[in-house]
C-alpha cells in the first residue's frame, strides 16, 4: 500500500463517526446495511451520513451498490486489511520479542474455523 493511501484511509477513520460507521459495517459483513439505517444506528441526520460516508469511500474503506432507491454499503475488508498490513509491517524493526505481544492479541479476535470435512 502507497502512503499516500494509507494517510487517506487513516484520516477518513480518525473522525469519530466515521469511524463508528466503519466498525459497524465490520461487525456486519457479510451483509450490506442501507445508508438511512447507518444514520439511524449511529444518531446522525442523512445528509450528515452521506457526508461520511462519501469520505469513507474516497478512502476506499467502504463500497456501495445501490438496491432499488436505497444505497447499500459494506466495509472493504481488503482495503482493511492491505491497511492493517502497512502499518504493521516493519513492526519494531523485525524484533519479534517487541511484537509478539500485538500479535498474540490479535490472534484471539478471529480464531480460524475448523473446517467441517475433518
């Protein structure tokens, strides 16, 4: 990931509703979630989420389809993770007794499933 799209997505995410937004998307991935119901969740007017949400998007945070008349946006996982990469890929200089205690909390939020041919 270039810097320049790293700083873009960092600003997008250190304002405290865009950041809600995005962490809300998150947690429902897979699923979509319509623009009106961010804004109700959240307790922003429309226009205020629009807003935020077109920041989200210029950030290439989040993605939008629109269903009918309503908007649908999900969280770009894979922007988020190319994201998460970046900024922890030179972690301490390559010294794993320093990063090893990230890592090891990091681990725990998303154990990999078993699979269920076994």
């Amino acid at each position: 990931m270039e810097i320049k799209l790293a700083t873009d997505a960092l600003s997008a995410l250190s304002q405290r509703t865009r950041l809600e937004v995005f962490r809300l998307l998150v947690r429902r991935e897979p699923q979509s979630v319509a623009a009106g119901d961010l804004a109700k969740a959240i307790g922003v007017p429309a226009n205020t989420m629009s807003v935020h949400l077109n920041v989200l998007s210029r950030a290439g945070l989040v993605s939008s389809e629109r269903h009918s008349r309503s908007i649908v946006y999900r969280a770009d996982l894979n922007r988020f993770r190319e994201l998460m990469l970046f900024m922890l890929k030179d972690c301490c200089d390559g010294r794993s007794e320093i990063c090893a205690p990230l890592f090891a909390d990091l681990i725990p939020c998303c154990p990999p499933k078993e699979s269920v041919d076994a």
